[in-house]
C-alpha cells in the first residue's frame, strides 16, 4: 500500500506539474494575448474608428491567424472544407474563417484539434520572431539575444526567476530592436507596421478554445498513461519534455509575441485618445 501510496503521489505530481510546464504558461500568455489584442479592438471602436483595426492591420492579421489554424489542419489530417483568409462579416463581427472536418475516432486527428485551436499563436509568434530577425541589419545580434535569454523555464519552484527572465529577455529584445540604425530605416516602420497587424489578431475566439479543449483532454490522458510507465520506471520524464521538445525557446517567442501586442495596444489607445480628446473633448475609455 505504501509503493501504491507512492506510485499515486508521484504520478499526481508529475501530471500537475507537466500540465504547468508545457500547457501553463501557454494558456497564461494566450488569455495575455486575446485581451491586449480585444482591448485594442475596442479601442478602434469605442473611438469610433473601427475600420482601422478591420481594413488597416486586419488584411494582414486575419490571413496570418487563419493560415496558423489551416497548416495544423493539414499537419494533422483534418480537411478543410471552406476557408475564407479575408472576409469581414457586419453581422458577427467574424474577419475570415476556416471550417474542417475530421475522423473523431482517429487519436490523431482529437490530438490536432489542440494545435489547430491555437494555431494562429504558434503561427503568429514564430512569424513574428522570423519578421524581427530577417528584417533588420542587426539580426544577429537579435539571435544572439533569443540564444541568451529566451530560454524560458517554467516550474512551481523558480516563479520570481522565470518573471525575471522574462523581463530580461523582454528588455534586450527591445534594445536591440530600438536602436538608432533600425529606426532611422524605413524597413523599420514597414516592420513594425507588420508585426503590429500580427500581433493584433493573434487572438483565440470562443470557438478557437473549444476545440482547443477537444484535443486537451486526449493528450491529457495520453500524458498520464506515459507518466504511469514514467514513475514506475523513476524516469524524470518532464526534464526529458523540458530538454527535447524546446519547450522554453517557445515560450520566448510567445513573451516576445505578447510584448509586442501590449505595445500596439499602448500605442492605439495613445493615439485614438488624443483623436477622440480632441473631437469629442472628453477622456477615452481605457478597454472599451
């Protein structure tokens, strides 16, 4: 009873704590990025101004968040059976859209619908990080920044460092970012006009988290089948997970993402707050 004792206890902390290292942050900075991205949204509305965020960044975001749910769709052998990369819709408010099917008794196929949930995250913040490096004469000292700091780690026991880390890389990203050779360059604006259009649409919709869901709880309980052969064999097996699947680089593209979404979020209420001060005299609402 005891061993059995054991073997429950260890199992039960394995999953929790995988749940945290590999899905945690990920919801974290997902809810981080749908509310800077609906906020910005808001603020073009409530402004006044809400076909900026429509014909202005929507002709470049909206493609890019439904290509992110079309290529886990084809990664994992769903069909698409109508997709739609820009079309903006008066009556729900939806930009574009894709709609697939799948064998719901195929593992594989349950397993997708996570990563087709949140493809336009994946998608999006890998993009974004590619726009940043190519695009600007000091890439390489943007890698050398993402090697040093963007490894990102995740646990219950080092939340204080892992903020830290993520200040850090935040901070450095942006220095080299922001320098006077990239500003002065009109690759400078054409990309941060780009990635302002990305960020700004990277968002999961209500329907984008429900299938989420589908495929979460599948691999929830694929994890917790490996991690009863993992305990019983005393394998560590989230270090394993931590090491091989490059968990924590992810997460920096994704701090990298979120960042760049809370500054076009800044920088539209800061602007549209002048606009309306002016118009209207009175003080815009902060979300809407």
């Amino acid at each position: 009873m005891d061993y059995l004792w054991h073997i429950l206890k260890e199992l039960l902390t394995t999953t929790l704590l995988q749940i945290w290292i590999v899905f945690g942050i990920f919801f974290i900075l997902g809810l981080l990025l749908y509310f800077f991205s609906r906020s910005t949204r808001k603020v073009f509305v409530t402004s006044g101004y809400p076909k900026i965020d429509i014909f202005i960044t929507g002709w470049i975001g909206t493609p890019v968040h439904e290509l992110g749910h079309a290529l886990f769709c084809v990664l994992f052998g769903h069909t698409i059976q109508d997709m739609k990369l820009f079309k903006p819709d008066k009556a729900d408010g939806t930009l574009g859209y894709i709609t697939h099917s799948y064998d719901k008794k195929n593992l594989y196929h349950t397993v997708g619908n996570f990563f087709i949930g949140c493809g336009p995250i994946l998608l999006g913040s890998a993009m974004l990080f590619i726009l940043f490096y190519l695009g600007f004469p000091l890439s390489h000292e943007i890698a050398t920044v993402f090697n040093t700091y963007g490894n990102i780690y995740i646990s219950y026991n080092t939340i204080i460092e892992s903020l830290q880390q993520i200040v850090t890389l935040v901070w450095h990203m942006f220095s080299v970012i922001l320098t006077k050779q990239h500003i002065n360059s009109w690759q400078f604006w054409v990309i941060v006009y780009i990635a302002f259009s990305i960020a700004s649409h990277m968002q999961l919709s209500p329907p984008d988290i429900k299938i989420m869901l589908k495929g979460f709880l599948v691999i929830l309980g694929l994890l917790t089948v490996v991690n009863i052969v993992a305990v019983v064999w005393e394998f560590d097996i989230n270090a394993w997970i931590v090491v091989h699947f490059k968990i924590g680089y992810i997460y920096g593209m994704l701090v990298f993402a979120t960042s760049i979404s809370a500054v076009f979020f800044i920088v539209s209420y800061i602007c549209m707050a002048i606009v309306y001060g002016i118009s209207k005299h009175k003080l815009l609402p902060l979300f809407g």
